[in-house]
C-alpha cells in the first residue's frame, strides 16, 4: 500500500446560514483545499425565528456552490456528531470570529468530543474582512433598509431584498 491510499477526506460545517454569509462561503472555500468534500449542513433548530425557510437557504447554498461539485448540503435534526458519522466525515468544521466566538466554540468541541471521540472538530480562522460577518448582524441591518451587498453573496443580496425590499438610498 503506498503512502497516498486513503478514503476520501469529507468535512461536515453545520450552521443555521440563515443567510450563508461570505463569511461562511470562505470558510468552505478554505476547507475544500483541505478535504474531498464539505457537507454544509443546515440545522433543523425549531428555537430560532428563521428568515429563511431551511429549504431556501438550502436552495441559496446550492446556488452559490453551483460550479463546486464537491459541495453537499444536507438538514440535520440530530446530535452534530450522530449526522457527521452519518455523511461519513469525521470532522466537523467551524468558523472562529474573535475571542467572542471561542467560549461557546470550546464548549461545543469540548461536549461533542465527548459525545463522539473518533470525531475532531476543526477551526478555519476567519478572513480579516469577514471578522464582523454575522447571518445576525446581515439580518438586521438588511430588515432594516441598509445594504448588505459588501457582507453577502449576489444571490443572497437578491433574495434578501426579494424579501425586504430594496435597501433605502442613504446618500438621498
Ligand atoms: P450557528 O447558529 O451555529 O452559529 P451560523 O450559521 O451562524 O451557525 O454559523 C455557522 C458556522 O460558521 C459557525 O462555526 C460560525 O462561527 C461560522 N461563521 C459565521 N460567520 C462567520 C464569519 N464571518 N467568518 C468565519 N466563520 C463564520
């Protein structure tokens, strides 16, 4: 067997992507210079007050990926780890802000790492230009008629001001 035998390298990005950001696109990007596949997998999580429904932003990812064939989008309603297993990766991928991010990270590495062993969570820092990229911050200030084109993919702009409305010219 030589060196280069291996199985294909699959990494699994969970998320809400309520909407995928540029933020989350250059996390993927990143990733698939290091894995075979990127699973992005949208959570079922009934707690949060979507914008999006999970099959629009579904459909948004498969769009922004289209050129990328080895982008998967899945749902998942299960533990992170239960569904990584289940699409064959063993790693689970997460994007890291600044120290903001670290706590809840850390403990949701941490709980998973315990759940599950055989699976490593791995962290892409983030691109300077996305450190204030949040699908919260995109949602609110896109709500409130100011313009997100900077902060998210066309698509994502389209759809978001198909749902709001246009943003409001500012420079009036
Ligand atoms: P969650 O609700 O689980 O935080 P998100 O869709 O907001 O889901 O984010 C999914 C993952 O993408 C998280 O690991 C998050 O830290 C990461 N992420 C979000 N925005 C950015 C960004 N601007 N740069 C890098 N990673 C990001």
């Amino acid at each position: 067997m030589t060196s280069h035998a291996r199985h294909s390298s699959a990494a699994f990005y969970p998320g809400s992507f309520d909407p995928m950001t540029n933020g989350h696109v250059d996390i993927v990007r990143r990733a698939l210079r290091v894995f075979d596949r990127v699973i992005v997998a949208v959570a079922r999580n009934s707690s949060k007050k979507p914008m999006f429904s999970m099959e629009e932003r579904r459909d948004l990812v498969e769009a922004i990926f289209a050129d990328e064939p080895r982008v998967e989008v899945a749902f998942f309603e299960t533990l992170t780890v239960q569904a990584a297993l289940s699409h064959g990766a063993s790693v689970i991928l997460r994007g890291l802000r600044g120290v903001s991010d670290f706590e809840y990270e850390f403990q949701l590495a941490t709980m998973n790492k315990t759940l599950e062993p055989r699976i490593e969570t791995l962290f892409l820092m983030t691109e300077k230009q996305n450190f204030y990229v949040s699908s919260k911050l995109v949602r609110e200030v896109a709500s409130l008629g100011g313009d997100v084109s900077e902060l998210v993919p066309p698509l994502v702009h389209r759809a978001l001001i198909e749902r709001l409305g246009p943003p409001e010219d500012t420079t009036a």
